[in-house]
C-alpha cells in the first residue's frame, strides 16, 4: 500500500535518494503505486530528477525541499516523485527531451518536470530558486503557477499527450548509406583552435566527438583529425579540470579557459578519460601523457573501489557546505613550497575567488604533489557516491584494455580479468541489471558489457569470450531490439512504466549504446542485424548528426567490413 502522506525514502538503496531521505516533502519513487495514485486522485505530479554528486540539486534541496513552507505546498498540490538519473537513464532521456522540447535549450539538474495525471509531462524546468533572482520566478511561485494552470486548463494538458509523443518520436528518412566524413567535419568549425575543444563556455570534455576524430586519423594520416585531438589532450592534462594531486579530471568548467572546474568527478568522464588518452598514447609517445595516464588509473584503484570491489559511481563537488573545498588552496597555504612557482601558476590574489586551483607549468615533482596532498588531506574528502554502475564498469574494462598496450609493465589487463572474474560472477551467472534493481536494465549495461567481452576476446584469444559476447548479443535481440523500427530500445520492450517508448541514438555522457552495438554485430559476425541497425542510423543520422559522433565512427567501420577492408575499432585502413 503507498503511504503518499510520508517521505518513504529512507529505506532505499540509492545515495542520491538517501540524501533527501529527510525532507519534509513526501517523495515517492518512481513506481507502479505512485503512477496509480495520481492518475486515481486525478493529481499532477512533480518529478525530481538528480544524482548524488551534483552541486545544483544540493542548492536547490537545501534552499526549497529542506523548507517547511515550500514542502507543505508540494505535499498538497502535487504527488512528489524523487529519481535517481544514474539508476533510472531511461525516466531521465526522456524527461531531458522533455524539457528541451517545451523549452527549445539544453537541459541539466537539477531537472524539475511537472506531468499529468498519466505520468506525460507538460512543463518543465531545471535549478528553481527559493526566492525570485537571476530573472527566475521563485519555486513556491511556479508550484502554484503550474497548480492553477492544471485545475483551469486540465483537460487540454491531458488531451496533449499525442501531440507531446508525436513530437518526441525520433524523425527518420530513407537514407540507407551516406558519406560520413564530410558530417564529422562540420564539428570540425565549430571547434577552438586555441583553446581547444567546443567554443565559448562552459567547456566539457565532449570525448565521443575526440575518439572519432582519432579514429579518422588513424584510418586516413589525415592531420586535421589529429589536431583539435592534441590540443583538448594538453587542455586536460595541464589546466584547471585536471586534478593534479591526485588524477582525474572533474565533469566541466565554467570558463572558456578550461581552469575552473565544477568539481565533481564523475566515473564516466574518468573512464572515457582513461580510453582517449590511451589511444592518444599509441601516436603521442611523451612520457607526459603516459604519466598522466598512470595517475589517472591510480586514482581510479585508489579512490573509486566500493565495498563489491566495482567502481563506484562519483565524487560531489562539495565538501564542508563548499564547492570545491577539497582541490583549492589558498596562497599562504602553498607559498613557501620550494620551487611551486616553478610548476603551477601561483598568484596571491589566486584565480578563483581569491583561492588557487592548480595550473600546471610543467610537470611537478613527486615531492611537491606529496606535500600538496598533506595539506589537502586535513579537509573533509567530498562524499563518495559507491553504486555500482554495469555499464560504466565495463567501459572500465575496454579502456585498461587499450591503456595496458601503453603500459604493459602495469599489468592492466590482468586488473580488466580481475574486473570481468567480478562481472561474470554477480551478473552473467545470475541476472544483468544496471545498478540496484535487479529488474531494471539497459541497452548500454548489453553494450559495454559485449563490448568488453570482445576487447578480452581480442587480446587473450580465448574463445569462450567470443561465444560469451555472441549469447548475449542474441539476448539483447531478443530484449531490446524492435523489429518495426531497426533499433535497440533504451529498456527493455516489456517495460511498461513510461508514456513513451525510448529510443536513444544520441551520445550523452557516455557513447550510444546503439552505436557501440552495431560495433558489437560487426566484430561478431552477425551481420544481418548489423546491416538492419545500419541502415536505421543512417537515416536517424541523416537529421540528428550533430549528436551522433560515435555512430559516425560505428558507421564507417561497418561499411569497411562489410566492404572487405582490414579493420580493427582504431580504424580501417583504405589501402588494404
């Protein structure tokens, strides 16, 4: 039975969950029960969409959900449902297209949508303040806004729903085979030469869009893939987004610059880290770069390993009520250090907020690094977000993969085993799902975790990997694959929980799962499915291509394969 008068999160497994366990809203989670309730009660309900590490749903939790005033208001007029992004990618692709179709701009979290009755939203936003400021309405005043349009205008929001379907069901046309070059190149003008990466701010590490680029190089010697690589390469390794105490790189920065970061570390933008910078090592020799690579595993080893021995998910950016108290000093703390100016840039006034975040020079010394992690290590470390994700723990598998070809003496692929021993034994053995739910899985768990099969396969020559990867490829047909339509389906076919079917053949934070499948079908062989998928990106990439960098990539290794051409996933060389 729902208890929709009470906060029931208190007995979840999620963090981001957890941390809103004791608001005095009454969250819900996503389910049946809480769907029922509100289409019976006939009330809309708010959906809250975030994930534990992030530093805007801690300001608006603290400023709004943590408030009496505001959650009395919420608890009378809406049925509140609190959803994790990294547990439930499907609820939030499609609530992020939501939003960007009724607001025509980029998403983001906090992600704050208001739905009817039947679980279809109508409005949305993102971060609301308390208080009206930076042009925003106050949150209290939208809560009643929305109430009230809902009442008066009831019916026509619900009688919208197939005007919102029509318009979220992806547009495709007839092309079955196009030139794929010529479309990457368009992201090529929309670069910064100098800077490196996309123009203006802020700046993220758009790593989907880098490893075609190096893709392409490596099939073609062409250098004008080559060079935007090199340049967002030395951007990460030396400038503010990457830690240089400890490794890692945070999720973006607000600047043009590429010095400020937002602080948090996500494992996805570490592991995608990790991958580029190794293929970028196989053309780049500098022992800069494979030190960065080392540091960045390391930290990885150190700081990410839960309780199961999987990586967790994230680091907040937050610790102490401060955005990234933890990585910054101030001038006194790190003045007298023997030779730091030598190594960072190093003012009094600092670069941020009268504090310093570490510019690399050149590289430091191990001695100097020791002493800038003493004085870091007297602060609170920021709160470590330990679920496991399938997916993204898999992806960790390919890019030890690749990054032991770089340091063989790292032993890196005995580590991808060890990881995979893990997988095979909690999901392969039992049941594949994404993170907590054991009811509750992805295309891209299927992906990656395929994808890593056939990286193993491909590196020790043990057969059983290949016979492994093309079970579950089979498995993946038959649970995701929609035969009317050529793709894979975000969830599974038989999932009934959303208004719409998903179909994601966009990358987002990590590379398509559809894209990474048709890689998959390819390397197995099972290329009439291969050819079906195909044939489908093609005409989805014909009108979304800004958004499709790896089915560039995935399309042109497929149609070299299936041309005869030698290939491998680093790419085809046409002179073969």
């Amino acid at each position: 039975m729902i208890q929709i008068d009470k906060n029931i999160l208190s007995n979840d497994l999620s963090p981001y969950l957890k941390q809103h366990k004791d608001n005095p809203v009454h969250w819900q989670k996503w389910s049946a029960e809480s769907l029922q309730f509100a289409k019976q009660n006939k009330m809309p309900i708010l959906l809250s969409i975030g994930y534990a590490s992030c530093h805007w749903c801690h300001v608006m939790a603290h400023e709004s959900f943590e408030d009496l005033e505001t959650a009395k208001i919420m608890n009378q007029l809406f049925v509140n449902i609190k959803v994790d992004r990294e547990e439930r990618p499907d609820l939030d692709f499609i609530f992020q297209s939501s939003f960007q179709l009724f607001n025509q701009t980029g998403g983001g979290w906090p992600l704050t949508m208001f739905l009817d009755e039947n679980g279809v939203p109508f409005m949305g936003g993102t971060y609301f303040p308390k208080n009206a400021k930076h042009n925003l309405p106050s949150f209290k005043e939208i809560l009643q806004k929305v109430s009230n349009a809902y009442k008066d205008q009831k019916e026509n929001i619900v009688n919208q729903k197939d005007l919102i379907i029509k318009n979220l069901d992806l547009k495709k046309n007839s092309v079955f085979k196009q030139d794929l070059e010529p479309i990457l190149e368009i992201s090529l003008d929309h670069l910064d030469p100098v800077k490196g990466g996309y123009k203006g701010a802020p700046k993220f590490p758009t790593f989907n869009l880098f490893e075609t680029l190096l893709y392409f190089y490596n099939k073609n010697n062409d250098t004008k893939y080559l060079k935007p690589v090199e340049k967002i390469m030395k951007q990460l390794c030396s400038k503010g987004i990457y830690d240089h105490v400890e490794g890692g790189i945070a999720r973006y920065t607000v600047d043009e610059n590429w010095i400020i970061p937002h602080f948090e570390k996500m494992l996805y933008d570490n592991v995608q880290f990790v991958s580029l910078l190794s293929k970028y090592c196989k053309i780049n020799l500098d022992n800069y770069f494979k030190e960065k690579l080392e540091q960045t595993i390391d930290f990885l080893k150190k700081n990410f390993l839960n309780k199961e021995g999987f990586l967790g998910s994230a680091y907040d950016a937050d610790s102490e009520g401060k955005e990234g108290k933890y990585y910054i000093y101030s001038y006194s703390e790190i003045k007298d250090l023997e030779n730091i100016e030598k190594y960072f840039e190093i003012k009094p006034e600092g670069n941020w907020e009268n504090k310093i975040i570490l510019v690399e020079k050149e590289k430091a010394t191990q001695e100097i690094l020791k002493k800038l992690l003493q004085i870091r290590m007297k602060r609170k470390k920021p709160f470590f977000d330990d679920k496991t994700q399938l997916d993204l723990n898999c992806l960790m598998i390919s890019a030890l993969i690749t990054a032991n070809e770089i340091l063989p003496n790292k032993n890196y692929l005995k580590l991808a085993e060890e990881f995979f021993v893990k997988i095979e034994k909690k999901y392969i053995k039992n049941k594949i799902y994404h993170s907590y739910s054991k009811d509750i899985v992805f295309i891209e768990d299927y992906a990656f975790l395929i994808n890593a099969i056939n990286d193993l396969s491909d590196k020790t020559m043990n057969f059983k990997y290949r016979e492994l990867a093309k079970r579950l490829s089979q498995e993946a047909i038959d649970k995701f694959f929609l035969e009317d339509k050529n793709i894979f389906q975000k969830n599974p076919k038989n999932n009934e929980d959303i208004f719409l079917r998903p179909i994601d053949i966009g990358d987002n934070t990590i590379p398509n799962g559809n894209a990474i499948m048709l890689i998959n079908l390819v390397k197995l062989g099972m290329m009439d499915y291969a050819k079906k998928l195909a044939e489908s990106l093609n005409g989805y990439l014909n009108i979304y291509k800004n958004h499709m960098m790896t089915t560039i990539r995935a399309l042109d290794f497929f149609n070299n394969i299936s041309s005869g051409k030698n290939c491998n996933e680093q790419g085809c060389k046409l002179d073969v």
